[in-house]
C-alpha cells in the first residue's frame, strides 16, 4: 500500500514537472548574452562570480561587476547593454505586476490554521522570517518546510528542492523522516532533495549562499532556509564598536536572500533570535524584541512571531506584513511536523 503511494506520488510529481516546464522561464539563463555578442570567457568570469542568470546580473552595480577580475569598465557597460535586451527592468504596469504575481507559489506549514493566517502557506518571491526565544517552533517549522516544499503544487506543495543553512547546528535528518511518512513520502527520495550546509562565520554563510546561484539555476528550488540568520553575526562582531560594520555586512547578506527569493522564485524563511529590551517599559509583559534592528525589520516581507503556548501548543502572530492583518494561529509540535493544536 505504501508503495503504491510513493509510486503514486511521484507519477504526481512527474506529472508535475512537465506542466512546470512548459510555462515560461522565470529567468534568462546568462549564456544567452554570448547570442549578443558577448565574450564566452567574459560569461564564464561572471559564473565564477555567482551570477548564472540575467536578471541576477541586473541586480548587482557596475562597480560590483568591475570588480570582478578581468572585466573592465567597457566591457562592463557591453555586457549590461546585452542584458537590458533579454530582461525588461523597467516599469510595468500594475495589470503586468499582477500577473507576474501568479507565479508565486504558496508551501503548506503542515497547519491549516497557520495556513489561513498566512493566506495560503510562505510564498515564494519574499523573505519570511519567524523570530522568538528557544523551543517555541520555529526550527520544527524548518524541518517541516523541508518536506512540504516537495509536494504537488495540487496538495498545497512547492514541487521543488530544498537548501537549508544551519548556523546553529540545529538540522536533525532523521526528523525529516517522521515528517515525510506523515505527507505519505518517500523519507529517501526526500532527503535526497534537500542540500544541506552548515556555516560556522558569517563570511562562510554569505559564501554559501553565493554558490547557491549555480544550483538554482540548474536545478527547481522552490524553498531556502537560513537557521538562524543572525547568530554568526552576534558572535563574530562584539561591542558597540564594531555594530555598525556588523549592520552593513548583515545588510548585504539580507540583500542577496532578497535577491535569491525574486531571481529563482523561491521561498526564502529565516529564523531570528529574540534580545532583551530593558527599555521595552513597565507596561510591557514580555519585554523581548528580534534581534538585527532596522536593518533586519525592513529586510524581510513578512515577520512572525512565536510563542510558548500550553504543553506543545505554540502561537503564530503575524508581527508585520504588507498583505495580511495582524492576527495570530494556534499550532501544536507532533513527532511529524507542525500540525493544527488539539483542543
């Protein structure tokens, strides 16, 4: 019976990937530029810089890209030439905006009533971060992500691959394998669909997600997991002194997730620390505010905050989001995933 279900299921995801290759391209591959007149060696130095695609070109200033040994500034405004002829970065209308818009895919959580506060699942094309202090879920929601993310666009799924940075050391496979027989997958197949890394310096993370490029440009992602995105830079800056070169790295950092989520259509879901606030006031009841200041807060589209609930019983409340009200989810932690709370 199981097996007949995973075979099932993978007709499902076949069936899947042929509807997915038959829309059009999100992006335009960067070798199309050598069709323009573009140098072929010229095309492999920007490979080697993490730029696989035209629009992630497109992202990044000319004074990035003379960085890059070997280009100089002509051949710099040659190659963006090229670009601008295959992408269309200019105005679009709102109608255009719309459309470009039923592109973006909605991941179950596992719960409906996450689900519902969330107005479909985290989407694809924006950074969703979950913040709130140790053990109340947002880790568990990761995980549960991980195998999400590989279902059916038609069972509320990605239908694509998983990347998942841990800078904590918190990624446990085998609880992805209680997970996965939940949504009746097959634990083997879905493990081999996530690539897994762990950062120990915030350069390293920033690297990882460098190279990520080269993979998502080749293969169908649908989700990115940073756990946690604030801790290397917490331990690797200290004092007042250095907060503001801390700041600026962490901005480059969120720049490049942002950048990730439009270019590849994919989910991007960090997690955040929570510090104390000793100036949050008397009125308050629990003065703890998410790590990362303005910098962190503007970077991320929709920001969720967790809490203890009772036994395993956690709360959801939507902390800032451009497209849904402020209301909050109770879900329960269960041995396959997030799931809706029992009364």
């Amino acid at each position: 019976m199981q097996a007949l279900k995973s075979e099932e299921m993978s007709r499902l995801q076949l069936v899947e990937r042929e509807e997915i290759d038959e829309e059009e391209d999100l992006f335009e591959a960067i070798d199309k530029l050598t069709a323009h007149g573009i140098n072929a060696g010229d095309v492999k130095k920007l490979q080697d810089a993490g730029i696989y695609t035209c629009n992630g070109l497109m992202m990044h200033t000319k004074k990035n890209l003379t960085g890059i040994k070997g280009l100089s500034e002509a051949k710099v405004d040659k190659i963006c030439e090229a670009a601008e002829k295959l992408v269309n970065f200019g105005y679009i209308t709102g109608s255009d905006a719309l459309l470009k818009r039923k592109a973006v895919v909605k991941i179950t959580t596992g719960s409906q009533a996450l689900d519902e506060l969330l107005g479909g699942g985290i989407e694809t094309m924006q950074i969703t971060e979950a913040f709130g202090e140790f053990r109340c879920g947002k880790t568990q929601l990761a995980h549960t992500l991980c195998v999400s993310t590989q279902l059916p666009t038609s069972m509320k799924g990605g239908n694509g691959k998983v990347a998942y940075i841990d800078t904590e050391g918190t990624f446990r496979p085998d609880r992805i394998v209680p997970i996965a027989e939940r949504f009746g997958m097959d634990p083997g197949a879905v493990l081999d669909n996530i690539i897994y890394a762990r950062a120990y310096t915030y350069e390293h993370q920033y690297n990882l997600l460098l190279g990520l490029a080269a993979k998502m440009a080749e293969e169908p992602f649908r989700l990115l997991i940073v756990d946690s995105v604030i801790a290397l830079f917490r331990v690797d800056f200290t004092g007042r002194g250095e907060l503001a070169d801390r700041q600026q790295k962490l901005a480059q950092m969120l720049s490049r997730l942002t950048k990730i989520a439009e270019e590849f259509n994919v989910a991007v879901y960090m997690t955040n620390q929570v510090i104390a606030d000793p100036g949050g006031g008397v009125f308050i009841s629990d003065p703890k505010k998410p790590a990362g200041g303005h910098v962190l807060a503007h970077a991320a589209t929709v920001r969720l905050m967790f809490r203890k609930g009772k036994g395993e019983q956690r709360v959801c409340k939507v902390f800032d989001a451009p497209n849904l009200p402020e209301s909050e989810a109770i879900f329960q932690i269960t041995g396959g995933g997030i799931a809706d709370a029992k009364d």
